[in-house]
C-alpha cells in the first residue's frame, strides 16, 4: 500500500519509468527461468543419457556378449554394491535401490554440485515457475493502472487530463499482459521441449531401465558367483536334510546299543539261571511221580492183599451155619412146643438154664454192640483217613497245576507234567474205588453184623474171633497206610515248600526282567522323543522357508 501510494505520488513520467523497469526486470527473470531449465534439463539429459543408452545396448544383446561386456564407471558401480547387498541380505527392493542410486547422483552446473533428484524436481516445475512470474507482472500492472482511475474520474477533469489519465491507465496493463503472454509462451516452449526430448520424467525412465537392468541383465552376467544367504542357507538345509536320516540312524544305532549292550547280558544271565531253576524243577516233579507211583504200588499191594484173603468165604460159612443153626432151632423149637406139656417139669427145671443162655445172649450182644461202635468207629476213622488223603491228593493236584502252570510260564515243555498229573488223577481215582470197596465192605459188614446179632452165643464166639481178626488186620494195615500217607505228605509237603521257594525266586527274577524291559522301554520313548521333536524343529524351519520364500520350493524339495 505504501508502494501503491507512492507510486500515485510520482509524476506521470516517473511513472511510466518505473512501470518500464518493472517490465524489464519481469521479461528479464522470465528469461533467465527459461533459460537456467533448458541448461539444467539439458546438463541432467547429457548425464543420465549415457547410462540409458548403456542400460539399453545390453538389453539388445545376446547371452554371451553380455557376460563379456565391460560397463561404464556408474552401472559397474551400481551392480557391485548390488551383488554385494544380494550376497548378505535375503531380499532387496530393486526399485528402492535404483531410485537411492540415482537419486545420489551428484552434477556440476555453473560450478555448483547439485542433486539430480532436485535438478529433476526444478525442471518438472519450471513452467509452472514461468507462468508465476508472467502472472506476478499482470497482477502488478494491473494494480498499478487501476490506481489511476481515480485521477481520470474527478468531476473537474478537463478533456487533457483525462487523455493522459487514460494513458497512464492503460500503460500498466499492456505491461501486465505482455508478461504474462511471455511467461505463457515460454512455459509452453518448455512443455513442448519437454514433451518432445522426454526431459520431465527423465529419472523417472532411467531409474526404470536400471531396474530393470538389475532384475534381468545383472543375473545373467553374474551367473551362479552370487548366492543369496536364502539360498546359502536353502543349500546348507537341503545337506543337513540329506545327511538327517544317516545321522539318526547313526545315533540311534549307538544309543541302543549302549543301552541295551548290558541289559541284554543281564537277560541272557536271567534266562540261563530260569533255564536251570527250570530243569531243577522238572527233575524234582519226576521224583514226586517216582514217590507216587511207589504209593500206587503199594495200594496195588494192599487190594490183592484184602481180594486174596478168605474173609468172605469164612464170612459166607458162617451164615450158611447160621442158617443151618436156625433151622435146627426152629425144628428144636417146635418138637418142644410139642413136647412142652408132657415136658413141663423138664421145661421148669430147664428154665434157669434158659434164664442163663439169656443172660449170656444179653452179655454177647452188649458185646457184639461194643464191637458194632468199635466198628463204626473204626470205619469213621477209615473214612476220614480216606478223606484227608482226597484232600492231600486235591491238594497235590492243585499243587501240580501251579507246577504245571509255572512250567508253562517258563515256556518248557509240559507234556511230562501233565502226563504226571494225569497220573496222580488216575491214583486218585484209584483211590476213591479202594475206598468206596472198604465202605461197601463195611457196609456189608454192618448188615452181616445184624444178621450175627440174632444167632446164638457161639456164631458170635465165631464171628467176634474172625471180627477180632480183620480189626487186627485192618489196623495194621491202617496204622502202614497211615505211616505210609504220612511219609508221602511230609514229603509232598517239603517238595511243595521247595517249589513255592523256587517259584518265588522265579517271580523276582520276572519281576526284575519285567522291571528291566520298563527301563529300556522309557529309554526307547525318549529317544523317539526326542527325534520327533529334531523332526518337528525340521519340519518348522521347513514350513518357515516355504512360507517366505515360496519361489524356492523346488530348492527344498531338492
């Protein structure tokens, strides 16, 4: 505004004087914008064409011309830092790289070392820079001819004033659009320059020709000298890969054989001692069938002993005796039932005699009863003899079905024991007939006792000799059967506390081979543990790769 009023102070002359210099000093800094962008355009173009025609002829050439081709200074230097970064980083942005490279490049105007980056930015806004400054003229002609209008309208204005009013009016706006009709030519001279040289995007183009001269030309010039740490460690991966499976086998080979080296010895000692333990064993059952085949023989023995005897037949005699004394009695009996009345007195006097046959026939059956409970008590005894040895036998046949099981357990062979056991049920049996024959014996002697009970005084003097005489006989052979089944328990009964000694050894030793198998079986898990778990380790790192770096399949797989 000061400006503005001062300049409405100066004369009309000095005013026209200094609306000329603002024109020349417009028209001068148009001029000098044009021309500093032609020669900054121009310098950038005269740099960075070399390199894009460079970037270009190795395109157009073949494979082995390429790898034969020497480079300028700038792409030698660019693709040394390049396969430099490639050899000590997984991935590089080549649009990142080219555009820093570029952008670094420093060029010499006037003297002065400037960027690209920026000479490229000052030529991309130069006509906007030409039009400004056209612009910034018009608005101040303008401003200065519209400060002067208000001269020309006073009421008192003579028609001379007036007409120079109008000119010092008009001559700042023809000075306003004369530079800004300047500044619009020279903005359009450059776009067109521009446009036709490719000036404005000219990094922009030579950025692109170097990437893609790294993605394409640099490999193949390269060839296989560069590895990638990726690949390097792809590599390295795929060998321990390879190498894995001789490696676990290797170390497993070792453990096993380091764990299982002495356990296996400590089994095989365990299984010559079992083997041993075993055949012991087997020697002792033949000696317990030795010792019962013996007792069989001696029940044998006794059978044909009472089957050979003439106690029957005396016992066959003495009731046909029986018999006959009771028919004799009878005929006696009734002759005096005859004779009883002419016989009265002979009957009175014989009544005493009567009296003491009855006294004696109540004194033998008083001891024909006491024979019959000695009887049965002796029966009773034979009885439970006979059951104590059912129960020894069950008890040695369960005995034989531990042994057998045992045996079985050892994995021996068991037909000699069951052949054994067979035997000793057979003797049983044996047994069970001998005694079911002495209670059909006794049975019968029960019921030959009652038919005893009603003859006279001498079938029972008879018939208690003959009792007196098997009772003798039967206690003996009783009181032999008894030592006989004692001596056979005693020593059933230590060769049963014998074997259970000898299975009780037999379980510890299983135990400490089952408890042996247990260890080896944990160690076993832990190597598998182990190597599942390096497996899942492998197959992660795997997994990683893959889903970084898919292009590099094929090298994993590989």
């Amino acid at each position: 505004m000061l400006q503005l009023k001062a300049t409405a102070a100066l004369h009309p002359q000095e005013l026209n004087v200094f609306y000329q210099a603002i024109d020349q000093w417009t028209e001068t800094a148009i001029w000098i914008l044009f021309s500093i962008a032609v020669i900054a355009a121009l310098t950038l173009a005269r740099k960075l064409k070399p390199i894009m025609y460079e970037i270009e002829r190795c395109g157009r050439l073949k494979t082995t011309e390429i790898r034969t081709l020497e480079l300028n200074t700038f792409l030698s230097r660019v693709e040394e830092k390049y396969l430099e970064l490639v050899s000590k980083v997984d991935s590089i942005n080549a649009d990142h790289f080219c555009s820093s490279e570029v952008c670094s490049l420093r060029i010499k105007i006037l003297f002065i070392n400037v960027s690209a980056a920026k000479i490229q930015d000052f030529v991309a806004q130069s006509p906007s820079l030409l039009i400004s400054l056209g612009l910034l003229g018009t608005f101040a002609g303008l401003t200065g001819g519209l400060g002067e209008i208000q001269n020309v309208l006073k009421p008192d204005i003579s028609a001379q004033e007036a007409a120079t009013g109008l000119t010092e009016v008009i001559a700042p706006m023809s000075l306003a659009f004369r530079t800004s009709l300047l500044g619009l030519i020279l903005s359009l001279t450059l776009s067109i320059i521009y446009q036709l040289t490719g000036w404005r995007n000219l990094l922009g183009t030579c950025q692109g020709l170097l990437t893609g001269w790294l993605e394409t030309i640099v490999p193949i010039r390269v060839g296989e000298r560069v590895i990638t740490p990726l690949k390097s460690s792809i590599d390295s991966l795929n060998k321990t890969a390879a190498e894995l499976p001789n490696v676990i086998a290797d170390q497993t080979n070792k453990a096993i054989n380091s764990a299982f080296g002495d356990k296996l010895k400590q089994f095989f000692d365990l299984y010559a001692n079992l083997a041993s333990e075993t055949k012991r064993i087997t020697y002792s059952l033949t000696n317990l069938t030795n010792s019962f085949q013996e007792s069989g023989s001696d029940f044998l023995t006794a059978s044909e002993i009472l089957s050979t005897s003439s106690f029957a037949k005396d016992l066959g005699d003495a009731a046909y005796s029986l018999g006959q004394s009771k028919q004799d009695l009878v005929g006696a009996s009734r002759m005096l039932c005859e004779r009883f009345a002419t016989f009265r007195e002979g009957l009175q006097s014989t009544q005493l005699d009567i009296q003491l046959l009855n006294n004696l026939s109540a004194i033998e059956l008083k001891k024909a009863n006491k024979l019959i409970d000695i009887t049965e008590k002796q029966q009773g005894e034979v009885q439970a003899l006979i059951q104590s040895n059912i129960n020894r036998g069950e008890e040695v046949v369960s005995a034989t079905k531990e042994l057998r099981s045992t045996r079985l357990s050892c994995g021996k062979d068991s037909k000699n024991f069951q052949k054994t056991a067979e035997a000793l049920q057979i003797r049983l049996k044996s047994d069970e007939e001998l005694t079911n024959s002495c209670e059909t014996f006794l049975t019968k002697l029960n019921e030959n006792l009652n038919n005893w009970y009603d003859t006279s005084g001498k079938v029972f003097t008879t018939f208690e000799e003959t009792i007196q005489k098997s009772s003798v006989y039967l206690r003996s052979l009783t009181d032999e059967y008894k030592e006989e089944i004692g001596t056979q328990s005693t020593a059933s009964k230590e060769l049963l506390v014998s074997h259970k000694t000898e299975l009780e050894r037999l379980i510890d030793k299983k135990q400490e081979l089952t408890k042996l198998i247990g260890d080896q079986y944990l160690v076993i898990q832990k190597i598998t543990q182990s190597l599942a778990e390096q497996q899942k380790s492998i197959n992660n790192i795997l997994a990683t790769n893959k889903k970084n770096h898919p292009n590099s399949q094929g090298d994993i797989n590989g």
